[in-house]
C-alpha cells in the first residue's frame, strides 16, 4: 500500500487544459503514479475587457472536482497548484480563484511569466537528456515561453503573450484554414517576438526542445506518418500545406492529428513556424517534462543531473538487477566497434549515445526470464518511464533489443521514428556483433578485432587461428553471418595476424 506521505501532487490550471501529475518518490528520482488532463479551454472565456465568463470558470471547477479526489489522501506540503496566463490576465480571476482554492482544499498560487518560464525550464532539464546548452520553447493556450540556459541555470527567461487558443480566437476565428489567416497569425507572432530575439540570439544554443501541446501534436503526427522524430520549419511548413488543403477548422484531418487537439493546432502551429523563422532554429525535439515536473522537482529538491540519461540507465539497472560489469563490457566493445566505422558509416555522437544505451539494457529482459529474453527486454523498454530519452528514441531503443539476436526484423527498423531507417540497421548489426564477442564474460576474452564498412558489407578481421580456439564463439559468429546475409547485409570474417 502507498503511503501518502511519499506523494507529491502539482497542478497546473492551463489555458487551454487543466494537468494533474501525482507521483512517488523513489530514492532520488521519482515514480510517475497519475496523470490526468481536461480539455477546459479557459482562455477560450476571456471577452475584449478580459473579463472571464461563468461558463468558462464552471468548466474549469468541474475540472478540479475531480482533481480533488485524488488530493484527500496527500499531504497539503506536497502538493503545488498553479495558474497560469489566463488567470493572470482576467479582471476577475479572484472569483475562480477562490472557489477553486475550496473545492481543491489547498491555495492556488497564480504564478507571473517568467515563473513560469523558470518552471518550465526546471521541468526541462530535470528530464531531458542531450547537450546541457538548450533553448526551450512552450507554446501554451494563452502564453508563449521561451527559455535559455545551460544544466539547471536558465539564463534569459520570456513569457510572451500569444497562445494556442488566443490565437484561434484572433486569427482563426472564421474557422477557416486559409494561406491569409495563417499568415496574419504568423506576422502577429513575429511582431510579439520582436523585442526578445537579439537577447536569445545572443545566449546560443546546442538543442532547440519543445515542451508544448503543439509540439506533442507534431510528435504524434511524425510517428503516425513514418517520420524520424525533428521538427523542423520544411515539415512545419509541409503541414501548413496539408492543414490549407482541408479548408476548414471541422474537415481537418491529418494522420496522427487527435480530435482533441486539432481545434488548436493549426494558431499553435502558425505561432511555431514564427518562432523557428524568427530565431533560425534548424530542429526541435519533444521535452520528457515542463511545467509540473519543475513543480514536483522543485517540492522534492532533487538536484538536476549532468547526464539525466545516466540515472536513468543506473537506475533501470539496479531496478532489474543487470548484470553491471558484462554490460560495461558490451558498451565498450561496441564504442571500439562504432569508433572504427563511424565516419564511413555516417553515424554521428546521437547514434553513439543511443548504442551505449542499448547496450547498457540489452540484459533487462533475464528478469523476466531467459527464453525470449530479447522480446522481455523490448517489452520493459517500451513500458517504463525513460527521463531524458523522447518517445521516438525509447521506441528505438525497444526495437534495438527486440532485434539484438536471431532473425532481424527489418519493418520494424523502419517503424522507428528516431533515425533514419539505415541508421538504425547499423546500430543493430553493430549491437549484435558487441554481444556476441563480449559473451565469455572475461575482459581477457575479447578479441583484438577489426571492423571496416564498404557500403553495407562489413568486414571482421580476427587474430590467426582465433576461431579454432573459439568454437563456439565461432559457431555463433557464422550463425550471425546467415542472418545478416537473409537480409542482403553481407558480413565477412577473415583472420590474419592483427598488430
């Protein structure tokens, strides 16, 4: 049975939806217990004198009363209950605030902009993995919030006034899909931008991150129509495209786009393509986290890791009881492997951290049970939280060990979004050949090899007389050959004397 004094609670009463996030503390890291959003479009209430209407503020208490019931049982200390733009702005956000504080029976802290910002970016950095310099975009219902920073220090915060469903309401507010309302809504955005872009510019940045509903849309969308996971302004614009060609708000329909979501996607996609023209973004990936996970990290005061893919890695290990040292030994084998062929084979540092990760997890699926160990594994994979992994690279990941022995499952490679579908067959070939020459579980096992790369025909040169005194190894080596050559992958082994 939980205890509640192990509970932690954050709402955030958005403009467009209200979030609920409850979770566990687990050590130094947290265990996700609930997750629960509404749809209540508060924003949506608001008339010319920012005057908030009773229909609006009944949806958004309707909203809470079910938040409440999940409250009962965790102490008030731990829970954390923000407002944001909408509320910041109403003449008579007291009258919902109020009602709101009761029905919850904690106080409900509407927080400024750049609180906000500052959250976010807590939220962020606490859960994203990648290069520690980072510019974070949210794009909210009736904010905008764009952050700067490097590791847990944000360094230029901005909350500016222009949302998913403000926007609609301005710009799209004839419901329809035209070249002219985008444009208007897109100039409005690179007016409203004008004044932080020379700062930003001037911060620099390593990854672009979006931590929004509309860059959560976009994910989804990618994933249903077979896209690696980057946003950038050729695929922004490529919906745009697609969103025009359905005319209207009610006949929009584009594979991965939710009913949900697609009233708001098209003002929340305008204001996208302002802010990547504006600043020259070439890609953005989806955050793990953003504005409740800064509220609940920041209760807990855990402090923000250098590498949030290392904890996670540790604590997947220890959780599953991997055997540490013989997955050591598989990584390093593999960074010997990626080193030799990583130029011809175009494979870049993002490629490298993903076969480290692959093989540091290879092993999870033993606790399960040896037989079908490899599907076990890509089992867990697919169902646990990953901080600092996106979706599309958890879903790699999975796939990876799905196919780290036997037969190589070629479609599902390419059902992966995280890399090109080519990309992700040489991580796998470069995984499974790891595996098999670590398998002795000795450091002083490991062969003197060596790997070179034409095209798609990989090489193994191997110390004289090796396979003799490796029959078994040399059985599974041979083995491996058939299966990469059933999918067209030739793989060469040849011995000769290796200085």
């Amino acid at each position: 049975m939980l205890s509640s004094s192990s509970l932690y609670a954050a709402i955030d009463l958005g403009s467009n939806s209200f979030h609920m996030l409850v979770v566990r503390r687990v050590s130094d890291s947290i265990q996700v217990v609930a997750r629960i959003k509404r749809k209540v479009r508060l924003a949506a209430g608001l008339d010319k004198n920012n005057h908030l209407s009773q229909q609006a503020m009944e949806r958004g208490w309707q909203c809470l009363r079910l938040f409440a019931e999940y409250l009962q049982d965790i102490p008030a200390p731990q829970i954390r209950i923000v407002a944001t733009a909408t509320l910041r702005l109403a003449e008579n956000s007291d009258e919902f605030i109020g009602k709101a504080s009761k029905i919850l029976g904690t106080p409900v802290k509407v927080i400024k902009g750049e609180e906000e910002a500052r959250l976010i970016y807590q939220g962020v950095a606490h859960t994203t993995g990648g290069p520690e310099k980072r510019l974070v975009v949210d794009i909210g219902g009736g904010s905008t919030e764009l952050v700067t920073g490097t590791g847990a220090k944000a360094t230029q915060l901005f909350s500016l006034e222009m949302g998913c469903v403000t926007w609609l309401e301005r710009y799209f507010n004839d419901r329809s899909l035209t070249e002219e309302n985008f444009a208007k809504a897109e100039t409005a955005a690179h007016h409203i931008l004008a004044p932080v872009i020379t700062t930003l510019l001037e911060q620099g940045w390593q990854i672009c991150v979006g931590a929004s509903g509309t860059v959560q849309a976009l994910q989804e969308i990618m994933i249903a129509q077979g896209m690696d996971e980057l946003i950038t302004l050729s695929k922004l614009q490529q919906l745009k495209s697609k969103a025009i060609e359905c005319g209207k708000l009610e006949e929009l329909e584009i594979d991965g786009l939710t009913l949900e979501r697609a009233l708001v996607f098209p003002s929340g996609l305008a204001i996208l393509i302002a802010i990547f023209q504006a600043l020259g973004i070439k890609s953005m990936t989806l955050a793990g986290g953003a504005l409740r996970e800064g509220l609940v990290y920041g209760m807990l005061e855990l402090p923000v890791e250098r590498d949030i893919r290392a904890r996670t890695l540790q604590d997947i290990q220890q959780r599953f009881q991997v055997d540490t040292e013989q997955a050591q030994r598989v990584r390093q084998l593999a960074e010997y492997l990626f080193q030799q062929i990583a130029k011809t084979w175009e494979l870049d540092e993002r490629c490298r951290e993903l076969l480290v990760s692959a093989c540091l997890l290879h092993k999870i699926g033993l606790c399960i049970d040896f037989r079908q160990g490899p599907a076990h594994s890509a089992y867990l994979i697919s169902h646990l939280d990953l901080p600092g992994y996106t979706p599309a690279q958890k879903r790699l990941l999975a796939t990876l060990l799905k196919n780290q022995s036997g037969s190589i499952n070629l479609a599902s490679l390419s059902q992966q979004n995280a890399l090109p579908a080519l990309l992700a067959l040489r991580l796998c070939r470069l995984l499974r050949l790891a595996i098999i020459f670590a398998s002795h579980r000795r450091d002083d096992s490991l062969a003197p090899l060596r790997l070179r790369a034409e095209n798609d025909i990989l090489t193994i040169t191997l110390p004289h007389q090796w396979q003799t005194q490796h029959p078994l190894s040399a059985e599974t080596l041979h083995q491996e050959v058939k299966w990469q050559s059933y999918i067209q992958r030739p793989l060469i082994i040849e011995e000769k004397a290796i200085e």
